[in-house]
C-alpha cells in the first residue's frame, strides 16, 4: 500500500528499487482506476511495475493473452512476468507472446522453474529456459521460488543449493538474472554471493 506514511518510505528507497511487482489477482480486485493510480504514484518514483504471473498465464490458458496485455498496458504496466507453473511453452509460442507484449509497449520478463516442489525442472532445462529466454531479449530472467523451500535452488528446509546456482551463474552472469529469495536468510546469502 501506498499510503502518505509510506509514500515517504518509498520516496526514502526508490533510488535501490527497479521494478515492483502487483502480484496475484490484486489487479482483478481492485477497480482499474485504484490499480493505475497505484502504478503512477511508484512511476512518480521513477520506479518501473510489473504484473505478476499468475494473471500473465490465466490469459495464456484462456487465449487471451493479447487483450491482458492491451489492459495491463492501458493501466500503466512496464513489464508482465510470465512463466509455465500451469503453460508449457515452446520457443515459437513465447516469440508469439514477446511480439504481443511488444506490440503493447510492455517487456516480457520470464520466469524459468515450477512452484511445486514435486514438479522441478532439472538443470538442463533450466538452462535451456533461459537460453530461450536470452534468444527473446530479455532483459532479466526471474528463477522461480514459490514459498523459498524445496524448490529448485533452494533444498526442503530453505537452504540455498550453492552448486546448482554455480551452474547456473557459470553460463549466464548473474546481472542477467532475478533470484526470487521469499526467506531474509536466503536473501542475505544471495546478495553476499
């Protein structure tokens, strides 16, 4: 929330801050006019917003992934996340979408990796995701976290895999990538890497 109390916080950390994410169905539940005043108080900022996925794959599921786009960007949206927890995508059909966004002014940012902990994608692919990713220009690829346990880079109690995230930073350098890290813990060692 952006409130007067903390429209000051932001104005105090707006210069550390790229992108905000709106995440989950909030833009569902709030009236259109309440979202884009929202995105124009963080664009006042000079801060750039992002959609979340879940939305971003809903219209993928219901073939309405260019009229989410024209209202994402209609509302003020920089960049919508997409990722496959529910879609599998291939190559073609993510240049159809990056093509969609573009036509709407909006970046594609992807998001490589599931948020079932049953359902991981082996390294490999995960590699091949952002290769794909890479070959659309993006300019920043997210590494899927979910809750921050059991899930890709991060073992069942949260404890970050350091030698799947030194495969993954030995091909692609990490100014390239978006490490999701939901826990303080993880976010510290992170950031100390």
């Amino acid at each position: 929330k952006l409130n007067s109390a903390s429209k000051e916080n932001w104005e105090l950390v707006s210069p550390f801050v790229d992108v905000v994410k709106i995440n989950g169905a909030l833009p569902l539940l709030a009236s259109d006019s309440g979202v884009a005043k929202k995105i124009k108080l963080y664009h006042d900022l000079e801060i750039r917003v992002s959609s979340g996925n879940t939305l971003a794959e809903y219209a993928l599921i219901q073939n309405s992934f260019d009229m989410f786009a024209k209202e994402a960007s209609k509302l003020g949206f920089d960049i919508i996340e997409i990722g496959e927890n529910i879609v599998d995508l291939d190559l073609d059909k993510k240049k159809k979408i990056h093509s969609i966004a573009e036509s709407h002014d909006l970046e594609i940012q992807w998001k490589v990796g599931k948020q079932d902990p049953r359902h991981q994608l082996e390294v490999e692919d995960i590699l091949a995701k952002i290769e794909e990713a890479l070959k659309l220009d993006s300019k920043k690829i997210i590494l899927e976290a979910n809750q921050g346990m059991g899930v890709r880079i991060y073992d069942e109690h949260g404890n970050i895999k350091w030698s799947l995230v030194g495969e993954i930073t030995n091909k692609y350098t990490p100014n390239k990538l978006i490490f999701e890290a939901p826990l303080e813990f993880q976010q510290f060692g992170l950031i100390a890497e």
